[in-house]
C-alpha cells in the first residue's frame, strides 16, 4: 500500500463529490476499527463473541453521550425485529416522545472479520484474484455471505444501545483495487450518512480488483483511506490484546509498548517504555517488534495493522491501540487519553511533529 | 415518480461512468422483481417463506443453465457458512475441479420485502421524511437492518443454488430521491458486478431524499430505473397470485388479465381476453383494474408494480408478471414466453408498437 499512502490529495480528487460534501462536514470526531479477534470467536467459524460485542457496542454508546448528560436516558432501541420479541419492541411508541436523539455520534466504525470471511477467503483464494476460476468466484460469493452477515449483525448490536447505524460494504458503494491497493473509494454516500446523523459501520469486504479481478480490502486500510479523506480527531483500534507488545502477547516476558512516535520518513521509535536495546537505527527497533499472523488471515495480520496505523499518526492522527471492553477502551472511546498516562493500558502512536510540539 | 418516467437520457447521463462501461456490457437478458409477498409468509412479521425461495432459486438456476446442457452438472453451493454444516460443505473442494461455471447468468434480480422492513417503516414513517425526529431516524435504521437481513437471505438462497450472487444495497451505493423520485442512482457497481460474473441482488430500501430527507424506494421503481438504463431483454415480476386480476383476485369473479398493451402516450388497453365492459377510453379500463394495497405498504403496493411495468413496456421491453413457483413463472424466466400462448398463465405487458409489428 505504500506507494499511495503519502498523496492523500491524489484519493481526494478521485472523489469530487465527497470533495464538496465534505466542506460542509463538521470534523470527524473518530474512526474505530473493530477488530475482529475482538467481537468474534477466533477459533470457531463464524461465531460472535456476544459478551464483548455488547459491552463494546455500550461502550461506543457511552462515549456517544454528551458530558452533561448526568443521568443518561433510557436507550431506545433500534432494531426492530422479530426475534427481538412479539410484539415488537415497545421502544417505537416510546420514540414518539423523544425530541432529539442527543447524541455526539460523528463517528465511522470499521469491523474486520474475525472468524467471518477469512476462511472463505483463505479456501478459495479470493486474496490472490482471478474471478474466472469458479473456486475463486464461489469463494467471492461465499466471503462476502460471511462478513455482511457479521456486518449486519454488529449494526443491530449497535442499534440496540441506540445507535443509528447503517451498514454499508465497501463492495456494494464500488470500493475497488489494483493490485490491491484503493483505486477507486467513492466516500460520499458515507459522508452524506455522516451528514444525516448516521454512523456508517463498514467492513473489510472481497471487492474487484482492476488487475487481479478481485481481492480482499481489510478493515485496517478502509481505516487509513477513511483517516485521509476525513481527518478524524482520533483514531481507536479495538482489539483482544491490550495493545502492541514487543514480541507475541502469549509470551511471558511480552513487553507493551506505550507510546511509539513515528517521523515523517515512516520510520517508528518506541518513546514509552524507554527500552534499552531499541537504542539505534529505527529500522532496528520496527524488527524487534515481533507479530504474529494467524493462519487464515489474508489481510496481513497485527504487520498491518501497526504500518497502517503508523500511517495514519503520520498525518498527524494520533492512533490508540486498546483492549475492547476494559475501562481503557471506553475511557480512549471518549476522547480522555491525551498522553498516555500511567493508569491507561494501551498502545498511542502518534506523529513526532505533535510529540515534539507538546 | 410520472414526470422523470419519460427522461432515461436524463437518468444515464447523471451517472457517465456507467455510460463508458454499458458499452462494453453485453445485453442484459433479464431484470427479475422477486415480489415480498411470494418469498415471505406476508402476515407474519419477518418470515420468509422457505419453500417459495427455494423454488424460486431453483427456477433460477434453471433458468441460467444453458439449454446444451442436457444432463446438468451438480449444483456446488457458494454459500460456506457454519450454519450449512461442520466440517463445511465439501463443494469447496469440487469447485477446484471446475473449469467453467457454465451458467448465462446476465440476471438482475430486485426483492421486495413483503413481511420484512414494512412494518418498521409505516410505524415510523420513514416514507413520509423527517430526519430530525428520533422516530424517523430509528424507523430507518430499524428498516434497514431488516430489509438487509431478507436480502441477506436471498443471497444465500441463490448461493446455495449456485448462482454467484452479490447483495448491493441502494442506499450503500448512494442512491437518493428528490421528494420520492429517483435523484440519483448510480448504477456503476451494478454494472461491474455484471461484468465480473455476478448476479446484482438488489432490494427496495430506505433511502435518503433531498426534500423530505428520506423516504422508501420500492422495489418497482428500482427495476424501471435499471430497465431505463440497461434495456434488458424481458422483464419478469414473480408474484404470489397468477398475474393481474380486474378486481382482488379474492373475488371470485376475479378474471385474469392475459395482455395489456401500452400505447406511446402511457395509456392501457386489455387485449386479452376481449372484455366487453372494457371497450371505450382508455382511463376507463385502468379504472377497472381494482387493486388492493396492504395496510402496511409504504411503497404504493399493486397500483405502482402495474404502472411501474407501464413504463417498462413503454420502452419496448416487454414486462411478465406470474406466480412464482409455477411451471408459468419457469418458462417466463426461461425467456419461452413471447406472445401469450393458452396454456400460459400470466399477464404479459408490452408496447403496442410492439404487439402492432407482430
């Protein structure tokens, strides 16, 4: 993805409709991944962790909810269906007398796929293109199957606390590569959502792809692509782990790494904790962070996630890598983490440019 | 939706990459309108009625396969989620073996949402605007959630089948109404998806609008839109009752409408059977043809579907309404049909320039 990371004006113009939305935009608040070891069962196919979606989804309602409101109001909720009880859930009457739905939810939500999609992607190949196989065009069918039926799931999650969500796959509004890096990604429909008071929950989706006919977009590029077009705030990375380690997390001597800077040539220095044998050329120091990708992942695993999320502080966002559901995720979800304290566990980076500037 | 009906050039020349790649499209053989009513159970909220789907993906199936293949191959399912079967299902490692899927799958297909998305849409209104009322607002998100799970569904059915089907949402891919009539709707990725091999799976959807903020785009209007745009060879409408009745096919008396011709100016006239009440001016006969519409139809109901396919007819497309499931809806979407022969049940709809230059 490198090659196309530094010319956030070349993704601009591709798109001239979101050009002039976007002036009219108030400032994106936030852009959260979802990450998907987070919300699913990453040993079970296609199964959702319930336990940690619902205490994020009221997580991301909490920090929704403006400061004043000392006594929050009861949620209403937004999914009305069937299996939500018969009849129908009676907050639809209770709606009626609501004035406003008071909420400060200028927020994108991404979700990766978790144990949804990758194994379909992974079996057939889709990753690697060439539609004209019938393996590779199941595979398409069958992905996509996967992880809107996760997407949908997270939007009724979040519709239930009150959030007015709406799906919409990368796919669906033409998101496409070449050569797996974004060609086209039209953002207007998803500024216009943004403008209506929507928070519009993507996915990382099987799209076309202008020289391989098809691959897979993971959640963590949508997330830059979005990052540049909109300059959120800040950008929060929920996931299973507490944040970045220095070697795999399953390992007892794992170190966490509080804050990592990065300049404006893309290189990384870990700043907190101050590590003796990170000393050197920051090359050095990027090795020594040991990742692990899952087997099934095709999207690259924890290796992009952090250059992603590296590219993202270059532009001046600060990026916070958290555990979902802890009281450092909501308190990060809420916009309270500046620096990074030592009562908060996770994972900042952040462009030189702002550190040096403090 | 009268005064657009007229403008396709205005309609294709909103959306001038999908001018650029309808050249190198090939014809669209069909536009498929799978109606609410004959894929869920209509007075039960949120239940789709199992057996018409899979008959209906079976008809479809049929339908691709060429006429050369005598002795169908095996259907390999491309839907691979957990629910199918652990281990999933083996046709993963059948489609290795598959040089070719061999289907003309040059469909569109567009769904109602019968039992689905109806009910949270008039209890809000979303089809009457309003953004700023909270109710309005989680009418929508509550609409949606459910007229995507039923897609969601039908995309697994035609999976299952083997049919390499893709959900796109309007309102994902951004399209918009100006006080209920089509503003914008870019059919690019429908277009592309085309291209690629796919079959569009569309649905009417809660939509945004420039004048009363949002609204419900039916079905209907979606199909006409794409016939406008994509011409295809014939156009089927799969219902729950054999075709169009000139009183509620409940009514005993009720008697099936075999042809209707469509003249240049939009008017109607019953060629088949001769009704003797039916000679005189054209609005008499429209008039005769009483329709009902189900208190929970935000989108017009059976009176939009018959002028909705007016217009289709109106641009030499000729329009098919049958019931789904029935040896009449698979020849109709075998494209067997031309005239309406005896032994054919259904209402045929076309141009009378068309039916004049038999």
């Amino acid at each position: 993805m490198g090659d196309e990371a530094g010319k956030p004006n070349a993704i601009l113009s591709s798109s001239s409709t979101s050009d002039q939305t976007l002036r009219a935009l108030k400032p994106l608040r936030c852009i959260v991944k979802l990450g998907g070891a987070a919300i699913t069962c990453k040993d079970e196919l296609e199964s959702i962790n319930e336990e940690n979606l619902r205490s994020v989804c009221a997580q991301l309602r909490q920090a929704m909810t403006p400061c004043k409101s000392s006594s929050p109001a009861k949620n209403l909720g937004m999914d009305w269906s069937r299996r939500l009880g018969n009849p129908p859930v009676s907050t639809i009457d209770e709606f009626r007398n609501k004035q406003a739905l008071d909420l400060d939810n200028n927020f994108i939500i991404v979700h990766g796929a978790g144990s949804f999609g990758h194994f379909q992607a992974s079996r057939s190949g889709v990753h690697k293109g060439g539609l004209n196989l019938p393996l590779v065009k199941a595979g398409f069918v069958a992905t996509r199957i996967s992880v809107t039926s996760l997407n949908l799931e997270i939007v009724r999650g979040l519709a239930r606390e009150g959030i007015p969500s709406v799906g919409i796959s990368p796919f669906a509004c033409g998101w496409s590569t070449c050569q797996k890096n974004i060609a086209s990604a039209d953002a207007s429909q998803i500024i216009k959502a943004l403008k209506a008071g929507f928070v519009p929950i993507l996915h990382g989706d099987a799209v076309l792809d202008h020289l391989q006919d098809c691959t897979i977009l993971s959640g963590d590029v949508i997330i830059r692509h979005l990052a540049q077009l909109l300059m959120p705030e800040y950008v929060v990375f929920l996931t299973d782990v507490l944040g970045v380690y220095d070697r795999p997390p399953t390992d007892p001597n794992a170190m966490l790494l509080r804050e990592i800077e990065v300049a404006e040539d893309g290189s990384w220095s870990i700043v907190k904790p101050n590590l003796p044998h990170a000393k050197g050329a920051d090359w050095c120091i990027l090795h020594a962070v040991e990742i692990t990708i899952a087997a099934h992942d095709t999207t690259g695993g924890m290796e992009t996630k952090i250059s992603e999320a590296a590219m993202i502080a270059k532009l001046g966002i600060t990026v916070y890598i958290t555990k979902a559901g802890t009281d450092h995720s909501l308190r990060t979800l809420k916009g309270e983490i500046h620096s990074s304290p030592d009562d908060w566990l996770g994972t900042v980076i952040r462009s030189r440019r702002i550190s040096s500037s403090k």
